[in-house]
C-alpha cells in the first residue's frame, strides 16, 4: 500500500507541469444531451495525427445534426401539424370557392342584361331626339273641320289617289320563295319612317249577346289577372310557364311547364301535374335542355318544346317523351341577342307562339328595318311556311301574342293600366290601331302568350305568373 501511494505521489509531482495546461468543455451531443470534455496535453507528442478538429469540432456537429432535426421536422414530416389541419379544411374551402363561382357568374349574367338593356334604351333615346327635332322643324299642318272617325276596317292610311286600299297589296317573294307573302299597304306606300301608333283608351261596350268564345272573332276584352304562383329566387324574375294545347303521351292536356329565364345558364324544363301542383311549388318531372335557352319566347305544341337557342337564331324543336331533339333550323336572318327585342328588352328577338292557326315565329330582320315579321312555321321541320311583314316597330311594343291568326301587341310592360294598341290579320294581310284594356298587376310584363287549351292569356309579371280570361267577338263570315 505504501509503495502504491508513493507511485502516485510520483505521477503528480511528474505531471504538475502539465496541469497548468489542463482544460475542460462542454457541449451537446449528437443527441442533444450535455456532455463534459476533460483535456489534458500529451508530454511526449507533439502533435496528434487526428484531422476531427477537436472537441470543438464535435461540439458543431452536434449543433448542426440538432438543426437538421428541427428542419425536417418543420417541412411536414408530422402530419399531424398545420398542413394535416389544412388539408382537413380543403373540402369546405371548395365548396364555398364553388357557390362564390356561381353568384359570381349568376351576377355577370344579370350585369351582361343590364348593358343591353341600357345599349337599347341609349338608342331609342337617340332616335326620339332625332325625332324630336324633325317634329319641331316641320310647319304646323293647317286646321281642318272635325271629319267623323274613320271605319275601323283597315285602320291604315288611305294611299294618295282615292285607289282602293286593296289595290296596294303587293305581293313579294319572300326568303324562301313564297311568292303568297303579303306585306302592309301602309309599309310599301306609307312615310319611310317608322309609323309611331298612338295608343287611346276607349271604353269597351258591354257584351250584347254578339260575343262567341268559342268563335275566332277579333279579340274584344281582357280579363283582370288572377295570379296562380310567385318565383322563389331571382332566377324567376323573368320566365314563360305554358300548356300544350294538343298534349300526347305521357303527359296529359293538365301539365304545366315552366323555365326560369335568368342566368347564364338556363336549361331546366320544370313539368306540374295540374294548376294545383304549379300553385303549390311541386314539380313531377324535371328535364335538362340540350341546349341554353334564350329569353321567353319558348312554346309548346303536339307534345314538343319550341324554343330559340342562346345566342343564335337556331330554332330546336325538344321532343319531351323522348327527351331529345327533334329537329332544328336557323330561322333566316332573324335578328339575335338583342338586335330587335320587344321594348322591355330581355334579348326576346324572337318570340315563338301557338293558336288556331298553328305554330308562329314573331321577328324582325335588318331589311325589315326593326319591323315586326310574322311567320308560320311547319311544326315537325322548323321550316317557314309563309311570312307577312307589318308596319309597326318591335322594339315600340312590349309583347305580342297570336289569337286566331291575329297579331295583338301590348303597349307598355310597366304601366299597370295599359293597352292591346295594335292587331294584324294574316288572313287579310291589314294592320290596324285597336284599344283594348290590358293590366299589368305587377308592372313589369316579361311574357304573353295565348292558351289554346284554356283561351286564356298567359303572362309572366315580375316573379309572378297569372292568367288573363279573353272574350273574342263572333267571328265574320267570309
């Protein structure tokens, strides 16, 4: 024991020079944990052959190996951190993306048919100033005596001449070479301006046993609208609803149809049972249109949809029991997208209806100058049959409906006590001037139609669609 103790007195004493040199670190590990470093000089070597740098070298590396953790784990190796929560949030995120696209586009649609609506309204400014002007630099005409009003059989004005109102008929062949087609005597030997008809409310005689309902006389009187539903959204501010007057199978004479104008993307064919499942909001059939749907112009007839397609003047015949298309042809050089819609706008250049006669485009064309054309069309090809040309201006009218072969045109959409100013006879080629009482209940009148199934109009006012009862004078003998 006492050799050992003086073998280590030796070693002290031998290394005391040495101790004033001795040297302890710390620093992390390669793990993270804290590690003590004692060092202590070699008296025999001078240098060692290691290359590692030392402990401070270590000392770096664990700092760099505890950096490369934290890196990977920062750039997403835990799943379950904020890109896990993220990727959980995805689903609804899209959804709300999706319903924001469609206002978004439902909005763009609405706004593209306020700028037409404004473009039209900027232009019939236009031409009223022009108008105007040309009216104050005319003379006054002299006063005449009162004459006793005219008969009301041409309403038209009498060529110069004293000839026979008839004898200015003049027959033209028209875009398919009907060489029958008849234009007004008043277009061809009228002012070549636009004939401006001034609307006069006149009071309507009591029925005195002359009327036939179930006659094809001259319309008489219009009914007070009775409202049979309401729209649910904006998308059924605009619209047309309708019957087929010669229903087939598998829908019966009672169903009901109805498309919802607004949007950009208008296809849907909602189908009702009876009035009663129309008025209570449930439809029994839904069907998807091949084609976008422009305006309310559509129509039914013999179990087919008629409508215009979006953005053209192609005209689709959509047969619903097999709910496919039937058949579809351009209906030549009709006006589209609102080159001549009716006064209210609404890109209605071509407005389709059904009455004793058949099936019926109404239109106009730029050599028909913005005129209303009326022609009948072959319910199974689209082809024309026979076109008239009137001298009355869309666009100065706010709808139309066929009665009997008759054109009547409604004056205003907007004023709630307003007037049928106008009537056409295809069957006489003549045009004239009428005042029948028609009231717009809820001042903006987006579609009228004739009911042949019901005799009854149909209209579609400001969300809402009402009926209007019609009473029709005898019919004249030929």
């Amino acid at each position: 024991m006492l050799v050992l103790l003086s073998l280590c007195v030796c070693v002290l004493l031998l290394g005391g020079d040495a101790q004033d040199r001795a040297a302890l670190w710390r620093g992390n590990d390669r793990s993270g944990r804290c590690q003590y470093t004692f060092t202590v000089p070699s008296p025999a070597e001078a240098s060692c052959p290691q290359t590692g740098g030392g402990p401070e070298v270590e000392g770096l590396k664990a700092r760099l190996s505890l950096l490369e953790v934290l890196v990977a784990r920062l750039s997403g190796g835990d799943t379950g951190g904020p890109q896990g929560a993220e990727a959980a949030a995805r689903p609804g995120l899209q959804e709300a993306l999706n319903r924001a696209t469609g206002e978004r586009n439902l909005l763009r649609g609405e706004k593209e048919r306020l700028e037409q609506e404004l473009e039209g309204l900027q232009r019939r400014v236009q031409e009223m100033r022009r108008e105007t002007e040309i009216l104050r630099a005319r003379p006054c005409p002299p006063q005449t005596p009162m004459l006793p009003p005219a008969l009301p059989d041409s309403g038209l004005t009498r060529p110069a001449g004293g000839s026979n109102p008839m004898s200015h008929l003049m027959t033209r062949p028209n875009r398919q070479g009907d060489s029958s087609s008849l234009r007004d005597s008043a277009w061809q030997n009228g002012s070549p301006g636009f004939q401006e008809l001034k609307a006069e409310v006149t009071e309507v005689p009591a029925p005195d046993g002359s009327e036939d309902s179930a006659g094809c006389g001259e319309l008489v009187s219009i009914g007070e609208p009775v409202t049979h539903r309401k729209a649910d959204n904006i998308a059924g501010k605009y619209g047309v609803w309708m019957q087929d007057p010669e229903a087939v199978s598998p829908y019966g004479p009672e169903m009901v149809w109805r498309i919802d104008t607004i949007g950009s993307d208008v296809r849907q064919l909602f189908g009702y049972d009876d009035m009663e499942q129309l008025a209570k909001g449930f439809p029994s059939k839904v069907l998807m249109l091949p084609e976008l749907v422009e305006s309310t112009g559509a129509t039914l007839y013999r179990g087919s949809l008629y409508y215009q397609r979006r953005r053209s003047r192609s005209l689709i015949r959509y047969d619903l029991a097999s709910e496919s298309t039937a058949a579809r042809r351009d209906l030549p050089h009709a006006g589209f997208h609102g080159q001549f819609p009716y006064s209210w706008g609404g890109y209605t250049d071509i407005d389709l209806s059904v009455d004793e006669r058949g099936l019926w485009a109404v239109y106009s064309t730029n050599k028909a100058k913005g005129a209303i054309v009326i022609s009948q069309l072959d319910p199974f090809s689209l082809d024309v049959k026979k076109s008239w040309e009137t001298n009355i201006r869309k666009n100065s009218v706010a709808n139309t409906f066929m009665i009997c072969g008759r054109l009547y045109a409604v004056a205003s959409y907007t004023a709630p006590d307003t007037v049928v100013n106008y009537v056409y006879d295809t069957a006489t080629s003549q045009g004239k001037s009428i005042a029948v009482p028609f009231r717009n209940k809820y001042r903006y009148n987006s579609m009228i139609d004739y009911n042949l199934a019901q005799r009854k109009l149909l209209a579609w006012d400001n969300f809402h669609m009402v009926s209007y009862d019609l009473r029709l004078g005898r019919q004249q003998p030929n």
